[in-house]
C-alpha cells in the first residue's frame, strides 16, 4: 500500500509539473505585447510592399454572349433537349484549340494555346442563359481585346456547329481600371497575422523551456518551498560599483 500510494503521489506530481498554467503564458505575452505589436506592424508592411514591387497585378475583362441564336424556337428546344446541356456544351467549345488559336491569330499574338487557356475562365452564371468569358492579363487593354475576339470566335464557331445562327452578343468587355489581383490588404493582413503567431509561438516556446528560478514564487512553484526572505538588489550601488572598478583599473594602467 504504501508503494502504490508513493507512485500515485509521483504521477500526480509529475502531471502537475507538466501542467501549463493558461493564464501564466496569456501574462507572459501580455508582457511582451510591444513585440507582437511590432512584429503585427512589421509583417503587414512587408508584406504589402513585397506584393506591389514583387508581384505583377492581373486585369480582368469580361464579355458575355446569349447561349440561344434568333432562329432557337421553344419547340425545337424542347425536341432537341439542350437546356443546361446546351450550355455545358458551349462551354467545352469555347475552350477548343480552334477557337482559341483562331483568337491568337486575329490578334497577332505571340503566344500558345496552353499559355492562353490558362487565362481564360469560361462561366455560366446559374438559371441562365449567358455564357460569360473572362480574360485575365497583366495588360488590361489587352485583355479586354481577347475577350471580345475570343466571343466573336466562339459565336461564329457555335453557329458553325449548331448549324444555325451566331449567339447574341449580350455585353462588349471593356477595359479594366483596377486588378482583380493581388489584394495588397489581404496580403498585408495575412503577413501581418503570420509574423504576430510566429513570434507569439517562440516567444512560448521560450518560456517553456526556461526552467531558471527568477521569483520567490518560482521557488514556491517549482520547489515547493517557502521564501523566508528577499534580499533587494540596489542597482545604482551595483552601477556605481562598476564605474569604480573601471576607475581603478584605468589608474593601474596609467
């Protein structure tokens, strides 16, 4: 009984050694606040500066054309069965390498059909009939020009397949003023946040593995014994002690 009841007392107390006191390590970083504050202010302006030298804005246009020609009645849609269907399909053509080198080519380009594919996003907004073609460039004017043409190609290549008249054109791209990306304030914020937990993290890390008695309640804590007395420490005696020294020592060498 009396083992079983010393190997209880050690496994509590080696539980309540590694115990971390919530609240101790909230103070701790409540006491190193003016860090995190500089860190929170360090990383957002680094990061807003790094994205507007370092990264290179992206411009989006956006044109849109009516999926359904002039000559699409309500009775040959229901016969055909092409509703939502008819809408992925003009999807998939739009991407085709036919209309996208056909593009290239009326705009003199220097570029690939897998350099352009992957700035072209085609979209049909739900309960629709619109297809929506949006161009992303680092020129706006530029793509605004490949939207348009890029329409104008799938129009008449649905015509062309349908066997019927060209799609509508519902709305003309236009040339963006402002970029989609990157969000210099989303960046800022991010990097602002990651170097606030970076330095919250070591600063943690540090104090759980300092194991130094500074306190009396440290040695209450960590020692479970009582302080009888504290000895203050004059640190002007302890400066003025120092410059004696350094005195001292200056008249020897002379």
């Amino acid at each position: 009984m009396d083992n079983q009841t010393s190997n209880i007392r050690m496994i509590t107390d080696v539980e309540e050694e590694e115990t971390i006191d919530l609240l101790e390590l909230v103070g701790v970083l409540w006491h190193r606040a003016w860090l995190l504050v500089v860190c929170l202010i360090v990383g957002a302006a680094a990061a807003g500066i790094g994205t507007k030298l370092l990264i290179t804005p992206q411009y989006e246009a956006t044109s849109m054309i009516y999926i359904y020609s002039k000559t699409t009645s309500v009775t040959s849609l229901a016969d055909l069965q092409i509703g939502t269907q008819l809408t992925v399909d003009f999807q998939i053509i739009a991407t085709t390498r036919e209309v996208v080198e056909s593009a290239i080519d009326k705009l003199g380009l220097d570029t690939t059909y897998e350099e352009l594919i992957s700035k072209i996003n085609i979209s049909n907004p739900s309960n629709s009939r619109i297809l929506s073609i949006a161009v992303t460039d680092p020129d706006p004017v530029l793509a605004a020009n490949l939207s348009n043409t890029l329409a104008d190609e799938l129009r008449a290549r649905i015509a062309e397949v349908m066997n019927t008249d060209e799609p509508s054109t519902v709305e003309k791209a236009v040339i963006p003023k402002r970029p989609v990306s990157p969000s210099v304030r989303k960046n800022a914020a991010i990097g602002g946040l990651a170097l606030f937990l970076i330095a919250a993290a070591i600063i943690v890390v540090r104090h759980l593995l300092d194991d130094t008695i500074k306190t009396e309640d440290d040695v209450e804590k960590y020692l479970n014994q009582i302080v009888l007395a504290v000895i203050p420490v004059d640190r002007s005696i302890r400066k003025s002690g120092r410059s004696d020294h350094s005195k001292k020592r200056g008249k020897k060498s002379a």
